[in-house]
C-alpha cells in the first residue's frame, strides 16, 4: 500500500517537473487519470483500514466467545457434580444389624421422613430390625 501511494506521488512529481499539467491537452488528461489514482489509492486504503478494523472486532468477539464456551462447560460440570451428590443423597441408606441372626440390613433413609410408623424387617429371618417412635401419641 505504501509503495502504490509513493509511486503515484512520483507520478505527481514528474507531472509537476516537466510542467505538463499547463502546457498540453495530454498533460492535463495524464494529471487527471493521476488525480483519479489518488482517489483509488485512498479509496483502498480506507477499506484495508476497515478490513483492520473488522479483523481485530472479529477476533476480540471470538476470543468473548471462546470465554462463554469455557464459562458454559465448567457450569455444566458443576451442575454435573451438584446432580451426582444429589443422588447420593437420595440413595443414602441406614444400616441396622438384625439382632437375632446379625445380618446387616439396609434401609432408605427416606423411609424415616414418613408420619407413619415404620417398621423394618430382617429380610433373612423376618424379625423386627427398626422402628420408629409413634410421635402422634405424645401430642395427645
Ligand atoms: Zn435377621
């Protein structure tokens, strides 16, 4: 770009020096199709700068971009993890040893949130592993 605007400043410089510009019909045509180089070689340059600017806009909007992928994915993960200990909580199970044959008997802890009375019973042997308080009677 530098070289085409210093080319067409010679141009000029040779128009000017042979004095050209006033003395023939030529020369007046030749400074006008100079004039016109001019007008296009700043026309180009306005575009590059343009182009420029949108080259530099583009990537400032990619690199945002890139940054709300990476915000996007690392919450995901984490409501990944907020889900899994969700379950975890859900599944959390209470274990009581049956005291006639001392099997481990496991129970959903959920089971305890009831009103009702809960009774758990030894899968094995049938006998009554765990109860809940009947809380209804005190109130009465
Ligand atoms: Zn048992």
């Amino acid at each position: 770009m530098r070289e085409l605007t210093s080319k067409i400043s010679y141009l000029h410089g040779l128009v000017e020096g042979l004095d050209l510009e006033t003395t023939t019909k030529e020369g007046r045509i030749l400074t006008n199709i100079i004039d016109i180089l001019d007008d296009m070689a700043e026309s180009i340059k306005g575009l590059q700068d343009a182009q420029i600017e949108l080259e530099n806009y583009v990537e400032t909007i990619d690199e945002d971009l890139y940054e709300l992928e990476d915000d996007f994915y690392e919450e995901d993960d984490d409501e990944d993890e907020e889900l899994e200990e969700d379950l975890d909580e859900e599944e959390e199970y209470v274990e009581v040893e049956c005291p006639k044959c001392h099997d481990l008997v496991y129970f959903d802890s959920e089971l305890l949130d009831d009103d009702d009375i809960v009774e758990i019973s030894c899968p094995n042997c049938d006998e009554i592993v765990f109860k809940t308080e009947d809380n209804n009677n005190d109130e009465d």
